[in-house]
C-alpha cells in the first residue's frame, strides 16, 4: 500500500469530541438501563425471594442499585453536548 | 493470555456437543441481551461516517485516548472462551493458573510500553507485518502478513462456533441461530465502523463482563467465609499445592500443572507472554490508535494494571468451585477433565463448566441475564477483534503490497469493508468445519502458537539489534516458525517425545507448550543472529526510526512524574511483585 499515515492526531482527545457521543456516554446508558432492569428485578425479590445461593442478602438489588448509579454518573457526566 | 495459549484448557469438543441445557434465560434476561445487541448495532451505524479515510478505518483515526487504547487492548484478549478455559485451569490446576495472567501478562504489557511502543508508533506503521516490511523488507512482512490473516480468520471461526455451542450447552439455543446472529452482527459493525467501531465495543464488553462476573467472586468469598477460610477448606481438601503460586514449583512433579518455575518464568514470562502481548498485531493494533506517543506509550501500561485484577473473576470462581460448587442436596460437584469416561458417559460436568455453574449458582433473574451477556459480548469481541485486524493485515500488507500497490484510499477503504464480510464468511465456514471436526480447534489454537514465539524474536532483535539484516529477519523467522511445526509434530506423533521438549519425564502437556515456545524462539534468535554475521549490514541511516540505538525518541510530553509511563510502570511491577509474594 502505498499511502502513508498522516501525522498523529495533534490534540489528545476524546473520539466523541469529533462526533457528538462519548464512548462513555454509551458505557453510561448500557449500564444505567442494565441497572434499571436489575434493579427492578432486586426490589420485586423482596416480596418473591429467588431461589440462588446467597439469595437472602438481596444481590440484584444492591448490584442493580450500584450499577444504576455508575451508569446514571457517566450517562450524565458525557452527555452530549455537555463540556 | 490468550485461548491460543491453553491447549489443556480450551473449550472442548466434548463440552460442545453436550446435550444437557444447563438453565434457561427469564423474559428480563433476554431484555438485557436484546439492549446489548441493540446498541452494538446502534453503534456501528453511529460511527460509520467517521470511518471514511483508511487511516480511520484501519486504526480509528489514531484518536484514542490512553484509556480507551488501554482498555480496547486489554479487553481485545479477555475473550469468553479465555475466561471459561482459565475458569476451569483454576479448577484443574489450582492458583498456579494465575501466572497465566501476572507474569504471563504483565511484565510483557509494561516492555510494550516502557520500551516498544516508541518504534512502533514513529515508524508510523500501521501493522506489525508492517513494521516487519520497514525493518527486514518483503519477505519478513509476506510470511507473517500472510500467517496472521490465515490464522486470525481462523480463530474467529473458532470464536464463533465456541459461542455458539455454549450457548447451546447453558441455555440450549440452536447452534446455526447462534453462529449467524453473532457473525452477521459483528460483520455490520465492523464493516460499518472498522477499528473504531469495534474498540468503542471493546470498550463497552470490558465493562459489561466486569459487571456480570465480579459478583461470582464476591458472593463465593462471602459464602465460604472470606480469603483465609476458603484457602483453608482447598488445602484440606485438594493439598497445599493448590494454594501456592510459586513454592511448589521447584519441581515437575511437586504440581498439578507439571511445571517446573523455569518453564513458567522463560517460557510463558518471557516467549509466550511477550510475543503475544508485544507482536501480535491484534492486541497492538489497539495500541497504534493512540493519539499521541505518551497515550501509546499509557495504553499497555493501564491496560496491565486491570489485567493484574482480571484473576479475581476468572481464577477465583475456579477455586471456589473446589469446595462450593454442590448438588441441591448439598454433595461437592466433582468436575472431570474433558473427554474422561465421566463426561462421556456419565452426564458428569467437565472443568471448562466450571463458569457458567458458578453463575447458575450465584445469579438469579437479571444478573444471570447480564452474565450471560457479558460472555457473548466476550465472543462477539473476539470475533471482531480478530476480523478487524485480518482486514487491516490483508489490506496493507497482502492486497496493497502484492495484489494493488496504487490504488486510492477510497479503494483500500473499500477493501476492508469487503475483507471483513469476506473474512466472517470464511469465519462462518471455519465454524462449520470445526463442528463437524471439532478436533480441528485444538490445531488451529496450537497453530497460532507457531508464529508467536519465533516472532517475538524477530521483532526484539529487529528492536534491539541493528546488526540483524533482512535475510536474518527472515530466515529467522521461517526457521523457528519451522522448528516449533516440527515439535509439535513430533509430540502428537509420540507423547513420550515430551520428555525431550520439556527436558523431564515428569512434565505434562501443558509444559509442552512453553518449553515448545521457549526452543522456537531460540532457535529464530540464533538463525537470525548467524545469518545476520554472514550478510551485509543494513546502513545506520536506513534504521532510524526503527532501532533501538539509531533513532533520537521524541519526547513524550511527559514534565510531572504522573505523566511519565516509567512512573506508572514500576507502580504497575510494584505491586505485581507483592502479589506474587502474598500467594508464594
């Protein structure tokens, strides 16, 4: 192949500063939706215990809970057109 | 490491063609799976429109940041048939499989930063065969342009069958289903977006697979009553050997694996490891996105500081199982090596299962929903990985150099978006013959393993030596390449020959690899180094940029000791070292 690569990008930025969503801001919404589902999942176990081991100290609510705030930090911290 | 790495611990034919659906998946959990699909698509089509200039599609624009590169790089290995395999060695094996992780990972990601990256990123390069072409002319490029895309191609055809017959085997999807979703999915986004598409996917399955695996290891260290207990409860159960990293490795029989520590510290630390994580184009190519030199330089250096922390949900879901993993009546489930008359005949589970069990054990309703697509989004990822740099291989480096040497960017852009649904198509048909021959994915993973080691040495010496010239390059290469054929050869032919590889009677398989490597790798060194002595040197001029010793390194732009790879490097080794001297 003959064409070479043009010089590096002179500025260290973000891929989303050249369109206008972050990878992070996908991060963000895949895990806040993810968390919201399980989240969901966690509070209706309260009144329908699961069946899995361990069961009783509740793992998708508090995994849904710590999940849905990260994805709701980054969903918000990259928003598009903040920054 | 990489799937390539384990051949006594892939995914099995035995386990794929198992008839047993382990559970099945809750309306919510597919929910999950469907959210993930849709934005993998989504995101293809997002960036397609930043991906029209050969430099964008082949590699992202050289934009990312340290970060991204970082963790592209590092997810771009922690494919779901890796964390399964390494998930059941834990169990075969014990803590010893850790090495496979820290000093079969790390020291090499550190060298890649600290000292390789440079030449990699100002010869302007966009591939290792590339880099190979500047250093040691056509020959060198041809034959290892020409190995890689072969075997890339393959790998993702082994990729995608595994995905599919796990999924068979834990939820009981049709197997054609399977292929074809994974394979056209990937194939859309890939082609859509190139690299870039495929690293803001890598991106978003690191996270995806650590949020649906470290809740395995946290609930198993809560029910077997924390770190102290269940070390305790493996010892008395399978030995202490089972529990040390290091101090029973003073001998071949004194292990489980059949190791001794030099074949772990020269064969996997040094050749494995470092001509995986160094050389091979897949994991650099995330690398050579970098937006600037200190971003490349970053990216191996954070991608090793969480490869150092991916042992937590792949090895200890392993050695939970030792003494957790139980029927509903209470009785330990005792897991069988692949192939034994247990699994075959007796509906027993083998160690690769070992994973999805946990899982099964451990999530309900949601989590398993999340788990379950943090392994396909490891498949998926490693089918893209793979295709992605089988197109930037065959585009530069075959179709460019040897087929259309002047052609328009526009073409060669062109030509990747072909050669990736070219590259699936033969992908999908590896597939099928691998389910037809499953014996053939332990070739082709053994197959990829020829190539590392031997040019782990071409490239260091091509680094570090500005006496090597061309001839030696390549012959060097073709050499070991041979050499490591040869033994493998001779070992399946005759399994006693292992005595003379691995230098003892007492080594097993897996020792066979590393010495395999370890002697491929000497032999290219050596070839290369006599041939060198009897060929002209190559002029100093015709160096710069590419050897170490005859290229003036630009600055990085690194003035605060936070800012300097070296500084983050030894944090990074520091903390290696006390690791390893907690679990000795």
């Amino acid at each position: 192949m003959t064409s070479q690569p043009v010089a590096p990008h002179p500025h260290h930025v973000d891929p989303s500063t050249e369109q206008s969503l972050s990878i992070w801001f996908f991060v963000g919404v895949l895990m806040l939706s993810c968390g919201g589902i399980i989240l969901t999942q966690g509070i209706y176990e309260f009144w329908h215990p699961g069946s899995t081991v361990l069961a009783n100290l509740h793992p998708a609510f508090w995994w849904g809970l710590l999940m849905t705030a990260f994805g709701l930090f980054y969903t918000l911290r990259f928003r598009p057109g903040k920054g | 490491m990489p799937a390539v790495f384990i051949p006594a611990a892939p995914i099995p034919a035995i386990m794929l063609l198992a008839a047993t659906q382990l559970t099945h998946l809750a309306p919510i959990d597919v929910a999950i799976l469907l959210l993930y699909f849709a934005m993998v698509l989504f995101i293809g089509f997002y960036v397609k429109s930043a991906a029209n200039t050969s430099e964008q599609f082949f590699l992202a624009g050289r934009e990312m940041t340290a970060w991204i590169a970082g963790l592209s790089f590092v997810s771009a290995n922690l494919g779901s048939l890796e964390l399964m395999g390494w998930a059941g060695a834990a169990y075969q094996y014990g803590i010893l499989a850790t090495h496979w992780y820290w000093i079969g990972a790390i020291p090499a990601m550190l060298f890649l930063g600290v000292v390789m990256m440079p030449f990699y990123y100002i010869s302007k390069t966009h591939s290792v065969p590339g880099y190979l072409q500047l250093r040691f002319g056509e020959g060198a490029r041809g034959l290892s342009g020409v190995c890689f895309a072969f075997m890339t191609i393959l790998m993702s055809g082994v990729n995608m069958y595994a995905m599919a017959a796990v999924m068979q085997v834990v939820l009981g999807w049709n197997i054609n289903f399977s292929m074809w979703v994974g394979a056209i999915t990937v194939a859309i986004y890939v082609m859509l977006g190139g690299l870039r598409s495929a690293i803001i996917n890598e991106v978003l399955q690191f996270v995806l697979i650590w949020a649906g695996a470290m809740l395995i290891p946290i609930l198993g260290l809560i029910e077997a009553g924390g770190w102290h207990n269940l070390m305790a409860q493996i010892t008395l159960r399978m030995g202490s050997e089972y529990t040390h990293l290091w101090s029973t490795t003073g001998s071949f029989a004194a292990n489980p694996m059949g190791v001794h520590w030099t074949g772990i510290v020269f064969g996997l630390g040094w050749v494995i490891s470092f001509g995986y994580w160094t050389t091979d184009f897949l994991v650099v190519q995330r690398v050579l996105s970098a937006n600037s030199l200190r971003s490349a330089r970053m990216a191996p250096i954070i991608g090793s500081a969480f490869k150092m922390f991916v042992p937590f949900f792949v090895i200890l879901p392993g050695l939970l199982a030792l003494v957790l993993l139980k029927d509903p009546s209470g009785h330990l489930i005792q897991l069988y090596p692949d192939g034994s008359d247990m699994v075959l005949h007796h509906g027993a589970y083998n160690y690769n299962q070992v994973l999805p069990l946990m899982m099964i054990r451990y999530l309900g309703p949601g989590l398993l929903g999340l788990g379950i697509t943090a392994l396909v989004a490891g498949f998926m990822s490693g089918m893209a990985g793979n295709v992605s740099a089988f197109s930037t291989v065959w585009t530069y480096d075959i179709y460019g150099a040897y087929i259309n040497k002047k052609a328009s960017d526009s073409h060669y852009v062109s030509m990747g978006r072909w050669s990736t649904i070219a590259g699936m198509a033969v992908s999908v048909g590896t597939a099928y013959l691998v389910r037809h021959a499953a014996s053939i994915m332990d070739y082709v993973q053994a197959l990829f393993s020829f190539f590392i080691a031997p040019l782990l040495g071409t490239v260091i010496l091509g680094m570090l030596w500005k006496r090597a010239t061309r001839a030696g390059g390549f012959w060097g290469l073709l050499s070991g390449t041979a050499a490591s054929i040869a033994m493998f050869v001779w070992v399946k032919t005759d399994m006693h020959n292992l005595r003379f590889v691995a230098m003892s009677p007492n080594a097993q398989p897996m020792a066979e690899n590393l010495y395999r490597a370890l002697w491929s790798w000497v032999i290219c060194v050596v070839v290369t180094v006599i041939v060198s002595y009897c060929t002209k040197a190559t002029p100093e001029a015709q160096l710069n940029g590419l050897v170490y010793g005859c290229t003036v390194i630009p600055s990085d732009g690194a003035t605060r000791l936070y800012q300097k790879p070296l500084f983050w490097a030894i944090v990074v080794a520091t903390v290696l070292f006390i690791l390893n001297l907690w679990l000795w």
